[in-house]
C-alpha cells in the first residue's frame, strides 16, 4: 500500500515521521509543496519519496490531504480519484460531505491526530471506520474510532495543549521562586506532571473518579489547592474557555 500526502505542514509531516518510524514502514510519497519540509523528510527516511506533481501523489492508494483549509482548492484543482482509493483527510473543519464535493468518487475519512503521532504518542480520532486506516493508524498512538463524524474533536479538547504548556511553566516559575534552579524547577515539573499522567493511565476505568480523593489528604494542602480553585471556579472556566473557543473557530470557518 503506498500513501500519498498532499500538503507536508505540521501535522502532515508528524504523521509521515511516525508511520517511517515503525517496524515494516509502508510507501510514502509527498507532494512538492512545502519544499524544505519535504526535502528533509526524503532525506531521513528510506521509505519516503517526493513526487514531481500533486497529481503524482492523487495516484496513491491512501491519499492524506495535509494542507491549510485556505489552501485546499489550489492544491485539489484538476487531481481525480477512483473508487478505489481512500481520500483522508485532516484538514480542520473540513466535513466529509464538503469534501465530497471535491472528491465524488473515492472512499472518504477524517482523522484527527495529535503532534505526538511522529512517535506514536497521544490520541487519534477517525472516522469512519474504515478497516485500511484502523491498520495504518493503530500503532501511531491511541486510536478512537468515533461512531460519528461530529465527535472526532473529543469537545475540542485539543485546544487545551498550549494552556497545559503555560500551566507547567507557571509551576516552574512557583518552583523557582522556592529556590530551585531553573533546570530543577523544570525537571521536577515535568517529572510531577509526567507521574500524574502515568497514574491515570495505570488506572482502570472504574477507580478514575477515585484518582482525585486519593491524591490529598484532609486537611492537607492538595486538598487546600483544590478548595480554593473550586471556590474561584477555576475548573468550570476551562470548560467555558473551551466552548468559547470552538464558537469562534466555527463562526471564523463559516
């Protein structure tokens, strides 16, 4: 099976990463654009190869289209798929019956992966559930095969990854201003965190509401913390930010 990708940004070029990472590699081609990412991607890996055309790339079996939604008519423009083919697509806010304007013929998903897909790290949305993509997108993370197309972006929970990275350099700071060094306020930050997720994943799915009282203890300061956030209705905000987020995005789309 080979897999064509139209567009090499972020995303794209992560999941050609992850898939060049595994144990029996597939076939890749990538389209031109995106030069100097392209280049670098032929460069590292056997396995990938740069196609002279867009149209090169609209041969391949499984076709990803990688590409900016502003840049998605220029870059389709006089490309044709057969029935035979798969067309996945991870341009944002892209739906299937748009994009099944564009392609008439061919069989269509979405997929949603994160940064972490180019070492097989973090979550990954699909839908629908077509079994070629189920093989080629297991092994590069957590796969959710969502039962329909309005789920794949879990309640935008995905736009959480920047403020998680502010949270954790705000720790560091606290860190420091108790006397650690800047580099073991960061080690010991990512450590605490990387713990944390460690012990969510380790525990079945019936003890995780438990995880919450069996990290403080009455009285104690993990519980102090936690009191006064609830208080200031810290956690409910993450969720109004959230949905404010997505309104946006989607007013910002249509």
């Amino acid at each position: 099976m080979t897999i064509g990708f139209i567009g090499t940004g972020t995303i794209a070029g992560a999941m050609v990463q992850g898939l060049s990472g595994l144990a029996a590699p597939p076939a890749i081609l990538v389209s031109p654009r995106s030069e100097a990412v392209s280049t670098t991607l032929v460069a590292r890996f056997a396995n990938v190869a740069r196609a002279g055309s867009n149209a090169e790339v609209a041969r391949a079996d499984v076709v990803v289209l990688g590409m900016r939604p502003a840049q998605l008519a220029e870059a389709m423009a006089g490309l044709h798929f057969g029935p035979q083919q798969i067309v996945l697509s991870l341009v944002a806010g892209l739906s299937l019956a748009e994009l099944r304007k564009i392609v008439p013929e061919a069989r269509l998903a979405r997929a949603v992966p994160m940064p972490g897909i180019d070492r097989a790290v973090g979550p990954v949305t699909l839908y629908p559930d077509l079994p070629e993509l189920v093989a080629l997108l297991e092994p590069l993370g957590d796969l959710f095969v969502v039962a329909d197309e309005a789920r794949l972006d879990m309640g935008g929970l995905s736009a959480f990854m920047s403020s998680y990275f502010e949270l954790q350099a705000r720790l560091v700071e606290i860190a420091i201003a108790g006397g650690a060094s800047p580099e073991e306020a960061r080690r010991y930050v990512v450590s605490l965190l990387g713990m944390l997720a460690d012990t969510a994943r380790r525990t079945a799915p019936e003890d995780f509401g438990r995880l919450v009282e069996a990290h403080q203890t009455k009285g104690g300061l993990n519980e102090r913390v936690r009191a006064r956030l609830l208080t200031e209705g810290w956690f409910e905000k993450v969720g109004v930010a959230l949905a404010a987020g997505a309104a946006l995005k989607w007013t910002a789309l249509g």
